[in-house]
C-alpha cells in the first residue's frame, strides 16, 4: 500500500548512551542550581555527598563562602549535614540558591 512509500528509508543518528539512566559514567550528578538574579550554575557532584559538601564545591563555583549560601526546593530548607541522596536529589536537577 501507500504506507510502506513513506517510511523512513535510514536509521535516525542517535546521542552515545550514558552509563546508567540519568547517571555520568563516573557515578556522578550535575545539579543545577539558579539564584534567579542571573547566576546559574552547573555542579558536578557525588550523590552520597552531603549538603555541606556540596555547598563547598557550589561555593568554589561562585566565590561565594559556604556558610553564606542556602539551598532549596519550594519551602523545603536542606541542611548540611544530609546527603543528596536522602534527600533525592538526582542528577539534572534544579534547586534554589539564596544568600544569607
């Protein structure tokens, strides 16, 4: 039939597959993190980092100091000595930025 003419005669190229879905091949995470004053930055981070470490590597990205920075989602504060895993922060993720 006239289906068979409009078939797609070659295969679409397609993007090298990461390791695991949503994951580096390192075992890492990139969060995102927006302050929505124009500074948005990409981290790349462990999982079982905590908050606190990762408020380190965010702080080495924007010069500002760790205990200058709060990180959020919504209403919810995240405390520094919790992991990104236990709060289920994956990788892609946006969170806020704001500065005490």
């Amino acid at each position: 039939g006239t289906a068979a003419r409009w078939r797609r005669v070659t295969p679409r190229a397609r993007a090298p597959p990461r390791a695991a879905a949503g994951q580096w091949l390192d075992g890492m995470i990139e969060v995102v993190c927006n302050d929505r004053l124009g500074k948005k930055v990409r981290v790349k981070c462990n999982a079982d980092d905590t908050v606190g470490d990762f408020k380190k590597l965010l702080a080495a990205q924007t010069g500002t100091r760790p205990e200058k920075l709060r990180l959020q989602k919504w209403h919810t504060v995240y405390k520094d000595h919790i992991t990104l895993e236990d709060y289920e922060i994956h990788d892609g993720m946006n969170l806020e930025l704001y500065y005490n």
